[in-house]
C-alpha cells in the first residue's frame, strides 16, 4: 500500500520507542502530584483500571492503523478512507503534537537549567530554603533570555537525534535511554524509600481509602493514565507504521502499556515517600519537581552532602531523558508527514518543523514573563496550548481512532492485523474481547471524559 520505508530493526527496538514515547513528563513530573491532590491509593486503583480497559484498546487502535498502512497519520487515513473526510483526522494528529511539542519543550528546557544546577551541587547547602528555591524559580521563568535559551538547546537536541532517522537515531537513543530511565528512577526510588518518615509516603500509595474518591478524582484518573500514554495525537500511530509486517501488536501495545505502567508506579515511589519523609504536603501540585524536590535534597544534604547531591543529578538527569523520549516522537509526527505526503527531505522536514514549533515555544516561553499579561480566552499562551491539547484535542483525536477502527474499518481487516493472518494463537483467542473493548467500551467512556471536560 506505501512505498518501502525505514522500519524498527527488532521487536525490542519496537517496544523501547514506543515505550519511550509514553514515558515522559506525565509519569515523573505530573503521576506524582496529581496522585497527591486526588488522594492516594485510591487514585492508582481507578488509573490502573483505565489504563487496561481505555488506554490499551486506543493504544492498539492507533498502532493497528499505522502497522497496516505503512504510512504518517494523513496517509494512513487516506489510504484507508479515499476521498472520505477521515483524512482531517490525519490533519489533526500531524499538528497537534506539534502544538504539544511548542509547551512541553519549554517544560524540558527547565528541566537541563535544573540538571546544570544539580550538577554544580545548589541543591545541597544547609541555607536552601523553600521560599527561597520558591523565589529561585519564578524568577527563572520569569526573565527572558535563559528559559529561551534552554528551550532553544532541548529543540536542538530533538533535531539533532532526528537526522539521524529512525534506525540511527530513535531506534538508537530510546534503546539505551529507555531502559536507563528505569535504572535512573529505581535508584532513587530505592534511596526516598530508605529515608526517615517514607513509610507514611509508602502507605499513602498502598492503602485505598475510597470515601476520598470524587467524581473528578475519576475523571482525573482516566485523564492521567490517557495522557500518560500520548494518545490520541498520532505519534503511536507513526511509530506504529515502522513496525515490520509481522510484529505482534498486542504483545507490543501490552508491553509498551506495562513500561508506562510501571514507571509511573515507580515515579510515584520514587518522590512521595521523600514529599512526607520532608513533612511537605503531598498534594503540592506543579511545582513539586522544580520547588519541593531541591528543598528535600537540600535537607538530605545536610548529613551526607555528596550522597544527596548525586541523588539529585541522577534525578533531574532522568527528568531530561523523559522529557526528550517524548518529545521526540511528537516531531517525528511531523516529520513523517512531510516525508511521506509532501517528499521533502527529511532534514529540511526537520528544519521546517523545528522552525515553527521553537517560534511557538518562544511564546509559551514569554508566557511566564514579558508576556504574561498577553491572554488569549483569558489564559496566557503557554496555558492555551496545555489546555487546548490535554483537554480536547487528545480526547477527540482518540475518539475518532477508536471510532474509525471500530466502525469504518472492516473487522475482517482488524483481525487481519491484530492477528498477522490468524498466525498469532494468543492474539486469536482475545481479538473478540479487544475488538469489543475498542468498538463500544473505549468511545463511550471517551465520550464520557470529553463532554465532562468540556462542561467543566
């Protein structure tokens, strides 16, 4: 159906894309603080339920459409449905990471000026104070030239390991930045466990109290684990056009699920046992990351500065290679569609998309500071593209995946790929119980989430 193009070189090199494209800001920087304002365990049970009943059938969806095509989003949806209007869906998720990617590298460029702080050690004397790292920080991204400056270098760095393609530079980074992800986030883990006071942080996310659960703490759960996964906006898809015709989906999307799963957990361990070992409010929102964790660092160093010092460079070293692992996949999006559809070059694709994305990302970046009084439906343009995407343009772009699989695909083409011709015994035996989870169980739920968002 396409022209021969790069594929992954193995189903590993598969999983660890895809899975790095999932891992991001939303597990270590977001799963933490929304599990503290929503209550705890009770939170995770709800997340882990929609993560296997809503975000694997999208994830699958997305994945099915890429593998059987070959091709970017727009061409997938026009190989699929000539001359139908499903082609704007394509249209959609080409341009909606984009957006995403303009915000979110403005979040990953904070992330390497916190990195350079760890790495000079700011974070371990005995006179750091929370107002005072409060103040370090919105005096930060408040001024001008250094935010703009680190978000220029975290688009740099998307740019330079997309020149590469697939085999040489996303196959190649997520495979050893991936799993290191895991090693990063195990170690201190293992140390915030190890701290006086964790077992009240410990319990927190073990024991389900469920008289603490409300309606928007469901409805936040669902939120988180769909946002968790970066569904919705066509990067699974184009990762899932460089699958080989005979990878297993469902062993790939369970896997990549899994990973997602697994580090978030591991995130939420990782920070909310040192949040009440420091006796800090867990529900601290936002700036937990970039105000409170310095501050416990900070208190760890007091008997052991070079221990906590080292915590903390590995700490803000994990949070750039999750920003990046995401990132990456959201311009590879783009790039894919320009390749595929409009036969530019991939470095001048590359150069194109960077242009816009770091001209966008150099409004959300004033956002914080020269421009903060600009507002635009009376939110700051940082906080017009972080609404506009997570709230809608995900939820809707999941919707019509799900839908046109469902719905518009013959099932006989479903099966076809979900089970590489009925050679995939496990696959056969679930397809009825998937095709019925992406078919009627995911719209309606997704349905459910946008109307509620769009209410409130």
């Amino acid at each position: 159906m396409a022209a021969k193009r790069d594929n992954f070189g193995s189903h590993f090199a598969a999983i660890m894309a895809m899975a790095g494209s999932a891992i991001g800001l939303g597990n270590i920087w977001r799963f933490p603080y929304v599990v503290g304002q929503n209550g705890g365990a009770a939170f995770i049970v709800v997340y882990l339920f929609s993560a296997v009943f809503l975000c694997i059938p999208i994830f699958l969806s997305e994945a099915l459409i890429g593998k059987r095509t070959q091709l970017s989003t727009f061409g997938a949806m026009e190989a699929l449905a000539p001359g139908r209007k499903w082609k704007w869906l394509g249209f959609l998720t080409v341009f909606t990471p984009l957006i995403i990617l303009s915000y979110y590298s403005v979040v990953g460029g904070w992330s390497l000026e916190y990195l350079l702080k760890a790495l000079s050690f700011s974070f371990t004397s005995a006179d750091v104070t929370q107002e005072g790292l409060s103040a370090d920080f919105s005096g930060f991204i408040s001024s001008t030239w250094a935010p703009l400056f680190f978000h220029t270098v975290f688009m740099l760095i998307n740019a330079f390991v997309l020149m590469a393609g697939v085999k040489g530079g996303i196959e190649k980074f997520t495979k050893i930045t991936t799993p290191l992800l895991f090693v990063l986030v195990v170690v201190i883990m293992a140390y915030s466990m190890s701290l006086p006071g964790a077992g009240a942080g410990i319990s927190y996310l073990l024991k389900p109290d469920f008289t603490k659960l409300t309606p928007y703490s469901v409805l936040s759960a669902m939120g988180q684990a769909f946002f968790s996964l970066s569904l919705g906006v066509g990067c699974i898809l184009t990762y899932g056009s460089y699958l080989k015709k005979d990878s297993d989906l469902l062993t790939t999307g369970l896997s990549t699920s899994l990973f997602d799963l697994c580090f978030a957990l591991i995130a939420g361990f990782a920070i909310m046992p040192a949040v009440f070992a420091a006796g800090i409010e867990p529900g601290a929102g936002p700036g937990l990351i970039f105000e409170t964790l310095p501050f416990i660092f900070s208190k760890m160093g007091a008997g052991m500065p070079v221990v906590s010092g080292i915590i903390a460079i590995i700490f803000f070293i994990t949070i750039v290679f999750a920003a990046l692992t995401s990132s990456i996949s959201m311009l590879e999006t783009g790039v894919a569609y320009l390749v595929d559809q409009k036969h530019l070059a991939r470095g001048k694709a590359i150069a194109i998309l960077f242009t816009g994305c770091w001209a966008l990302g150099v409004l959300c970046c004033l956002s914080f500071g020269p421009m903060a009084d600009v507002k635009i439906l009376g939110l700051t343009v940082f906080d017009l593209c972080d609404k506009m995407t997570a709230n809608f343009l995900m939820t809707f772009g999941s919707l019509l995946f799900t839908l046109f699989v469902g719905w518009r695909m013959k099932k006989s083409d479903v099966y076809d790929e979900f089970t590489n011709g009925g050679s995939l015994r496990t696959s056969v035996k679930v397809f009825g119980f998937v095709y019925f989870l992406i078919k009627f169980v995911a719209p309606v739920v997704i349905g459910v989430i946008f109307i509620t968002t769009l209410v409130m």
